[in-house]
C-alpha cells in the first residue's frame, strides 16, 4: 500500500503537468501562431487600450490624445513584442502568458495607462503587476451578474488591482471594491453617454428591446460559473412570454409594437422568432439595427421602451425614457439576476417586477403609460445614481482620462 501512494501521486502529479503543457501550448497557438503577423514595433503612445472590442468607443473618449489598441482575441500579434515577451520567465506561467506579452507592448509604447472595456476579462486585474509604473483603468461594458460574467469568486484577493474601475452606477462600483483593489467610480456607459438625448412627441409606439441570438446546433446557450448548462430554449422562454403579453396589451390599450432589434448579420433569424410568436391578427414592426446609435435613437422615439434585463433597457432609463423592466429569466436562481442589482430594491416597484406573473406585467406597464413625464420622472429618480449614471459627453471620464494623462497637472485623486 505504501509504495503504491507515491506511483499513484506521480502519476497524478505527470497528468497535471501534462495538462498544463497542453493548455499552454493551445493558448500559444491561438494567440500567437495562427493570427496574422506584424514584424515592426508598434509606434509610442500615451494609452494602450486593451482588447479591440469597443476600441472605437475609447478611441472616441481619449480624444486628443494618442492611443494604440492591442488585441488580445487572436488577430494578429506582433513579433518583436512576442519576441521580448517570451524571454520573461512570466510568460510561460500559466494564466500569465497573454498579460506578459500586453506588458511588453505596453512598455515599448511608452504608454502612460492602460485601459479596457471588458469588465469581465479578469486577466486585465492582475496585469499591474507586470506595468511598473503605468496605470490601469476598466470601464464597465454591460450590464452583468453574477451568474454569467462576474465570476470572483467570495473573497476579495491582492491579485486583483486597477487604478480605476468606472461603472455604470454606484451600486456596481460598490461590488467591484468588494473584489478589486483601486479607485471605483460611478460614470454610466460611456456609449449611451456619448449620444444626444433625441426629443420628439411619441406616437403611442411601445419599443420591446430584443436580446435574442441565434440558436446553437446543440442547444446550449451558456455555462454558468456554478457549471450549469442553460439552454437556448430555457433562456429565451422569457421573451416569448413577455412579448406575447405585449402583442395583447398594445391591441387592447390602442398602442403599436415595435422590436428593436439587436442583430446585426442574423436580422432575418431575429425578425422570424418574433413573428413566430404573433399570430395573424397580431402585428408588429421589426426595427433592424442599421447604425451604432440606431438603438438608442428608436428608444428615444418611443413612449415607452420594455426590456428584460437588456444594458440597452437601463440606458433608456438613464436618458429618461419610460422604461418597464420584466426579470423573469428563472433560468438561474441568483441574487444578482434580480432587477438593480447589486443595488438591492424590492421585488416590484413602479417600473418593474422580478415576478412572471401577468397580473405583474399589467400593473407595471400601467404604471408606467398613466405617469406623466414628470410622474416618470420622479418615480425613476431614487434609483437612478446606483443604476446607471447619465453623464452626456462623459464628462466625468474625459476630464479623469485628462488628469492621468496631463504631466502639468497633477491626478484627480
């Protein structure tokens, strides 16, 4: 029995190694052998932002100021940044390797800071550590929970660090200071931000916000952080249940439907799950997503806008829009899939309900269209600053992005 423990532990210990040999050499290949290769240095700047998505966005927010994006999903890579990358012994640590190859074009650069629109990339909290020197900043992307995105685990621990985590509203930076050493602070999406408030008279137009995707061959739809499968199925039964009651509420209360739609290449597919729930004497409008912007400028439009738990539908609310809100997923059971969250509100209130209940959903939407603007006004206003700031033109970002980036002045502390 005793001889037998070390050769069962050695074998253990072997396919761990063996494991971890793979999956490095899977990242490796991924990231640095199959994207497309750039061999000249990349050109000095004052901002590195980190990972393309949303890129234009912050590009947008730096304004004057230089900046350079670094993918980090595989599109390309440069050589002589791999190259440097590769003789730190960080690089081939696991879990290290992409943020070490970061801190190389990072330094080559010269950048003054570091910034990302991917909240939910946790690599990004614990590359200060390789950036003496440089400053980090988050920005706050979506909206999130717990379930799907922000996965931390229950301790705040060392390892995660950032100058500045900006978030939607303050209740979001309160969590994120549960888990992330540095300076939190309430901003809004700095897209919805950017674009001006349209004014206009509605046209008793109600704008049901789409979240839908395209269904996969298997069925799935996501793994939760508990290692659950929730499938297509399951996730999108709130919104056959939400717009059906829609379909009949506009008909008896003299109002028009409109989708807006959140697809870009699968309009077609999205326009066919809505009509697959009408019926012949039911009708709607699908308003295909066209431009950047296009969402918000429908949302502006219409008097009153209903939403799941879209980011789209909060930003709505902070531009001032009547904005219903129906949390009925029941795909999971979490805190943080109920409505504000980590803000913590009953579970109904006059502009919303966690209930899949059709008694639910008709007092909530008459609420919402027998309030005034005024009335609406007033409802939304107690819970605006933990849900999602309105900033227009963010100014509280650009003059932040200003103090780290000015030498002359010294930082916003």
């Amino acid at each position: 029995m005793k001889t037998k423990r070390p050769i069962r532990n050695a074998i253990s210990r072997s396919k761990q190694l063996l494991e971890i040999g793979f999956a490095l050499v899977k990242t490796f290949h991924a990231l640095f052998v199959r994207p497309k290769k750039i061999w000249r240095h990349p050109q000095k700047c004052e901002v590195l932002i980190y990972d393309a998505v949303g890129s234009k966005t912050l590009v947008d927010l730096i304004g004057k100021h230089s900046s350079v994006v670094v993918p980090t999903r595989g599109e390309s890579v440069n050589i002589p940044c791999l190259i440097k990358a590769m003789t730190k012994k960080s690089f081939w640590s696991r879990g290290q390797t992409i943020n070490t190859y970061i801190s190389m074009f990072a330094i080559r650069c010269e950048v003054r800071l570091v910034i990302t629109f991917i909240d939910n990339n946790f690599r990004f909290y614990s590359l200060w550590k390789l950036l003496p020197g440089i400053q980090t900043m988050m920005i706050q992307n979506g909206t999130r929970d717990e379930v799907n995105d922000l996965k931390f685990g229950l301790n705040k621990t060392p390892e995660y660090r950032v100058n500045y985590a900006l978030s939607h509203g303050f209740a979001q930076s309160w969590y994120y200071k549960q888990f992330i050493t540095g300076r939190a602070e309430a901003i809004g999406s700095i897209k919805n931000n950017f674009v001006d408030k349209i004014v206009c008279d509605p046209d008793r137009t109600i704008v049901f916000v789409s979240q839908f995707r395209v269904r996969a061959l298997d069925n799935k739809f996501l793994i939760t952080n508990r290692n659950e499968t929730v499938y297509w199925d399951e996730y999108f039964t709130a919104e056959k249940i939400i717009f059906k009651f829609l379909l009949g509420w506009c008909k008896q209360n003299n109002y028009k439907l409109a989708v807006c739609g959140c697809q870009s290449s699968n309009k077609v597919e999205e326009h066919q799950f809505f009509s697959s729930i009408s019926s012949e004497s039911e009708s709607f409008s699908y308003l295909a997503r066209q431009t950047e912007t296009g969402s918000y400028e429908y949302t502006d439009a219409a008097e009153i806008v209903v939403t799941i738990d879209s980011t789209l539908g909060f930003e709505s609310l902070g531009r001032g829009n009547k904005t219903a809100f129906f949390y009925n997923r029941n795909v999971t059971v979490t805190v943080s899939q109920l409505f504000g969250w980590p803000a913590v509100l009953p579970e109904s209130g006059p502009f919303w309900t966690n209930s899949r209940s059709e008694a639910e959903f008709e007092r909530v939407m008459n609420s919402v269209a027998s309030a005034t603007d005024v009335e609406f006004a007033k409802m939304r206003e107690p819970y605006m600053d933990d849900l999602m700031v309105w900033d227009p033109g963010n100014s509280k970002a650009k003059a932040l992005i200003e103090s780290i980036l000015d030498t002359s002045k010294p930082a916003i502390k």
